[in-house]
C-alpha cells in the first residue's frame, strides 16, 4: 500500500514510501526511490492508527499472511 506524499515521505531521500507489511506495533516501508526499508509505529503518518495500519493488515490476512 503506497503512502500518500502528504501523509509520509522517505527520512533518507523524501521519496514515496510503500507499507509492505505489519504487525501489531510496527509498519515496514520502502522507499520506491531509494529502496531503503525501515519499520515504522503504527500510526507514524499521522492518521490514528485508521487508514494504513488496519488496511495493511487486511491486506496480509487475504494474502494468507501473518498479521
């Protein structure tokens, strides 16, 4: 799930960031430009914990991944 640019941006090159996976206390992103990969608190962009962490988990319990 790609984060949107005004929510969140790379700490190393301000590029856009994709969640690429979750928890129950941490996010994981990458950097599309840059490639870094680094975990994030669940609610790092701002959004109360309601937007990315609970979308991002659904997204993994279809997939049949952990969550």
């Amino acid at each position: 799930m790609q984060v949107n640019a005004l929510d969140g941006r790379c700490r190393n090159c301000d590029g856009i960031l994709e969640i690429v996976g979750a928890d129950d206390t941490t996010m994981s992103v990458e950097c599309t430009d840059c490639g870094d990969e680094y975990d994030v608190e669940t609610d790092a962009f701002n959004d109360g914990c309601i937007k990315y962490w609970p979308a991002v988990l659904v997204e993994q319990m279809q997939e049949g991944g952990d969550a």
